[in-house]
C-alpha cells in the first residue's frame, strides 16, 4: 500500500493508471453535466448509465429516493472489493444535480468504513458523516 491518502480530492483533474473516477449518472447514460460530464474525458460512455466505462464507474443517481441508489452503490462496492489492483475514487454522487444531501448519500457507503475496503477512496464529508454516525452508534 503506498502513502495516498483515503479521501478522494475536491478537484479531480488527473487520474493515476491505477485510479477510477466514481461518478454520479442517469439510467440513461447522458453524461450531460457535473461529474458525469467531466467522466467523459476519461472514458464514459454516452448512453451506458451503469458501471465501468474506461476509467470511470457510473452510479446512477437521478432517482426520486435514496433507497432506489442503494442497489447501485451496494453492486459498486462488491466490484470495487473485486477489483483491488484498482483505486476508486469517489464523488460526491448524488449531491449535485440529484438534489440529496451528503448525509443521505454518506449512509450508502457505510461498508466502505465498516470493513476498511483499502481502495475505496470517500469525499471527506463522506467520511466524517459516516464516522461520526459510526461513533454515535456506538455509543
């Protein structure tokens, strides 16, 4: 494991070859704007909603509940687990266009902190929601 931190930064302009870009899209696959836009420099695909696409990974987001993301961001963990000779790094899916708060999206990647999955890279609000949730729930 080397020195890179486990936060995904606030600006993504470069992507290491190991790294894949974590974005937020539609079913549709129209990678019209926010990240999904930036996604298309590093290999979206228009039209392809969901999953790997070169070095970028579609969730899809435009959904009317966060339980209807739930699949979606569950499907991307199990293949992130799979896929450790990769690092994702994830945006903040959902916050944007999408219109749900960083709390509501933060609680579908509890897994990520709960089993320490090593190349899953959060936003830090991400990260803090989670831990702080994970300290309450604790208590």
């Amino acid at each position: 494991m080397d020195n890179r931190t486990n936060i995904t930064p606030e600006t993504i302009t470069s992507l290491a070859a190991d790294e894949i870009f974590v974005f937020g899209s539609n079913l549709a696959g129209k990678h019209l704007g926010g990240a999904a836009r930036t996604a298309i420099k590093w290999g979206a695909v228009m039209g392809q909603g969901v999953g790997l696409q070169g070095m970028t990974y579609a969730i899809p987001t435009m959904f009317s509940t966060v339980d209807e993301i739930k699949p979606y961001v569950a499907s991307f963990i199990s293949y992130a687990k799979n896929h450790p000779e990769h690092r994702f790094l994830v945006t903040k899916i959902g916050c944007g266009i999408a219109g749900f708060s960083e709390k509501e999206i933060a609680g579908l990647f509890t897994a990520v902190i709960r089993e320490n999955i090593p190349n899953i890279r959060l936003p830090k609000e991400f990260s803090i929601i989670i831990r702080l949730d994970e300290e309450i729930r604790n208590k």
